[in-house]
C-alpha cells in the first residue's frame, strides 16, 4: 500500500524571528526545563534545529535570552521618590515574588543565570534607589538586596513545591509516624503545612524589613 501522507514541510531558515523561537521555547519550558532544547524548540516551530543557530549561536543563548525576557516582564509600582522606603521596599519584594511564581519553570535556571541580560539590571538599581532613600548604600544596601532576592528564589521553590499534587496529604502523613517524638515540630505540625504560603511570605519580609527605617 502506498503511503501518500505529505511529508512535513520545514520552514526556511530565514522565515523565522527571535520572538517566534522564544515563544516557542517558552512553551516547550513550562512543560518542564529539562526538556528544552534546540530541536525540541525547532519542531514546536516546524523548522530544523540548523535554522534556530542563525538566531541563538548556543542553546545557553537561547536561555540566558528567555530568562532575561521573563525578568523584562517585572511590573513596578509608581515611585515618587518621597514615598516610605520600607512600603516601597516590600512592594518591590512581593512583586519580584509575583513574577518567579508565574513562571515557575524559570525559578531553578534564574538561580544559575542570576544574570541573564540587561534586564537584570533595572530590577537592582530600582531596589538601590529604594534603600538609598533608606539611608543604605554600599555593601548595606548590596547585601540587603540579595537577602531579599535570596528569599524570593527560596520561597518560590517552597510554594512551588507545596502546590504539587499531594504535598499537603504527603506531608501530613510525614508528620504524624515523625513528629510525636519531637515535640517542638509536633506543636507546630498545622502551621507547618502552611510553610511556603503567603501569610508566612509576609511575615518574613516584614521582619527582613525592619532593618530598614
């Protein structure tokens, strides 16, 4: 019997723009990192892999320019410059939180390319300019913005991680054959089902914040 299906046409080299691979591997990476590659993120676009090297010369191109659009995505508040440092301070920390969390497949990579490309940078110096009016400056300021973004890297892994199908059930299960013979961890067993939750973010971060006047 003959087969007369057609055979699958590639897109030209030439047909093809930065935005279209990135969106492409965008997608190929919220289904799981692991899973990007070259040629995975050619076949989602119907072209060879050869065709994607005219754009990005490296697969680590090809992410360091996707992580750096996902950071590019960053919303600020308004900023007068007369505002309270420590409310501008923890605006900014919950939303560089908001934007690992809607992209959590970015979350791990972001940790191994902290800087990516040239939109890493606005999200530093918004925040120096934050703690300058604080009266922070130098390795003050440096070593409070990366406690900050040390945090958020953190717990982004932790509410990622507690929103995986049956976290909640396997850590209660967890608990109770673990923690009748710790009585410290047994008194706070509810509470610690809760780690990672939003509640706890704002609890840390106001702490975190109370070295800022």
């Amino acid at each position: 019997m003959t087969d007369t299906t057609s055979p699958r046409t590639r897109r030209r080299r030439n047909s093809l723009t930065d935005d279209e691979i990135l969106d492409a591997a965008e997608v190929v990476a919220a289904g799981g990192f692991a899973a990007l590659t070259m040629r995975a993120v050619a076949d989602a676009l119907g072209a060879s892999p050869m065709a994607l090297y005219r754009y990005f010369a490296t697969k680590d191109e090809l992410v360091d320019a996707l992580l750096d659009r996902v950071l590019g995505r960053i919303e600020f508040g308004d900023e007068s410059g007369d505002g309270d440092p420590r409310a501008d301070l923890d605006d900014f920390a919950h939303r560089h939180l908001a934007l690992l969390l809607a992209h959590p497949w970015a979350v791990a990579p972001l940790v191994a390319h902290p800087l990516p490309g040239p939109n890493a940078f606005p999200i530093g110096e918004r925040a120096l300019a934050i703690l300058e009016r604080a009266g922070l400056t130098g390795d003050d300021a440096v070593a409070l913005f990366s406690g900050i973004l040390a945090l958020n890297y953190g717990w982004a892994s932790f509410a990622i991680s507690r929103d995986e199908p049956d976290a909640a059930s396997s850590m209660a299960r967890l608990f109770a054959t673990t923690a009748p013979g710790l009585p410290r961890t047994a008194a706070v067993a509810v509470e610690m089902q809760r780690y990672g939750s939003d509640e706890h973010y704002d609890r840390v971060i106001a702490r975190l914040l109370d070295t800022v006047g």
